[in-house]
C-alpha cells in the first residue's frame, strides 16, 4: 500500500474554507474512482474541523490530525488528546512535525509519548523526521534522524509500533521548493530502515512505510518516487488543491 498523506496545517481557517474546500476534494474524488484503492489518502484537517471532514469524506479516505497531546487528560489547557481525535474520525495522526518541533516544543521524549498515546487510541502515528539546512551542511543528516528515531522509538516495543509510518521531512525542503536528489532521499532512507532494524523486530522493521515530505507536487513527485523503498508522500501546501492532490495520488498509483 502507499500513502499520500495531506497536511492542511492551517490555512483553511474559516467554516466556510473548509466547505469550499472539502466540496471541491469530494467532486474531483468522485471523478477518480480509484482513489483509494492503490494509495490511502489521508487528509489532515485542522482540529476543529476533524468531525465535519469525518462526516463528509467519503469512506475510502482517511482522516488525519495535525498532532496530538503528550498526556491522555487533565490540566493542560489547549491541548487535544488522541482519543478525543480518534472520537472525531481521526485513524492517523502526525506526530514530530518539524512545526510541532519549533513552535510546539516537541522535544523526542514527548514526541514517545505521543507515539504511545496514539497508539493505545488506535491512531497510526506519523513519525516526521529530518534535519536542518545547518545540520546538512555539517554532513550530520544520518546522525540526526538516526537520534530522532530512537529516541523517540526508545521506550515503544514492536507491537506498539505495528502500525507506524515514518516521514522524512528535511526542514529545509519543507515550503522551499527546494528538493534533495532522488539519490539523497534513498541514503535517508536506507539509514532510517537501519536504525529501525536496530530497534524493532526485524520483520516489522523491513515493513515500516517510509514517505517523504518537502515541497512535493505533481511536476516532482515522480523524482521523488524515483527513491526506491518509498511508499508515498507527505505533502504540505500542494494539498490545498484537491485536482492536484488526486492527479498525484494517480502518480503514485502508476
Ligand atoms: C510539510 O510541512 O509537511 C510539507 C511537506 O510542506 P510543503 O509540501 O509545503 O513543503
């Protein structure tokens, strides 16, 4: 199975947006049958939209949220517990994003126990990692998702993460229109399925999907797909636009 994982982050802010929007995505879905039967397309609305998208989407589309709280309740005011998102439609849910990492103060520890969170709500979490302009300069990129992964993996087993998904998102790919070589995602990747052999049952370890995310579009994503070992993408503002999104769902697909 591959992925297109679409991240809404917040753009679509107002009911109205998110009507427009989702009116659109359904109407192009229609058209496109098989949407969904070769490539799971995840949507990830913001939260105060979760319930409207889970009431609208048709059934062969996913729902995902943006993040999700590091504690399961209690006083933590303006947080959203994953199983509040999974009572609102949610079954995936991004955890780590570089943006959760800046503005949200996720540090790996956290990031674990999100993970957990998730998973024990039935959530599929979304492990975003990926290094920084600096750090790629310095030639530290395998070190620092190989730190990502296990700290944020140390103290989950294999059955917590049967489900989980790995993103690469370089942060400096990420709204840039810049993208690495095909050659470098595969480096990545296989790095990122090393350390994940170190940590997991090896089985699972060979299994866990791995995406990438970092200004991906329709004139991209087969460059980027070129990387052998990916099973799809995560894509931030070309998901704004439902006849884009489906037309690299059909890429994907080929
Ligand atoms: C993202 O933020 O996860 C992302 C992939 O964004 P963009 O596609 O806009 O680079």
């Amino acid at each position: 199975m591959r992925y297109l994982i679409a991240n809404l982050k917040m753009n679509l802010i107002s009911y109205e947006e998110n009507i427009s929007y989702l009116t659109t995505l359904l109407d192009v879905a229609k058209r496109n049958r098989r949407v969904g039967v070769k490539t799971s397309l995840v949507i990830c609305p913001s939260f105060p939209f979760l319930s409207l998208f889970q009431k609208k989407l048709p059934k062969r589309l996913f729902l995902g949220a943006q993040d999700v709280a590091f504690s399961e309740r209690g006083a933590y005011t303006g947080y959203v517990p994953a199983r509040s998102l999974a009572d609102n439609g949610a079954s995936f849910v991004l955890i780590g994003h570089s943006e959760s990492r800046r503005y949200g103060g996720d540090t790996n520890e956290r990031i674990s126990e999100k993970i957990r969170l998730s998973v024990r709500n039935g959530l599929r979490p979304v492990l975003c990692v990926g290094e920084s302009a600096a750090e790629r300069a310095a030639g530290q990129t395998a070190l620092v998702i190989r730190r990502q992964i296990s700290e944020a993996l140390h103290d989950i087993s294999s059955e917590e993460w049967t489900r989980g998904i790995i993103a690469y998102e370089p942060c400096w790919a990420i709204g840039t229109d810049h993208i690495p070589r095909s050659d470098d995602i595969l480096e990545v990747s296989i790095a990122i399925r090393r350390t994940l052999v170190e940590i997991l049952d090896r089985t699972l370890a060979q299994s866990v999907p791995i995406l990438y995310g970092g200004s991906v579009n329709v004139e991209r994503i087969s460059e980027v797909c070129l990387a052998p070992g990916l099973s799809g993408v995560l894509v931030g503002r070309e998901s704004l636009l439902p006849e884009e999104l489906l037309a690299m769902v059909s890429a994907l697909d080929a």
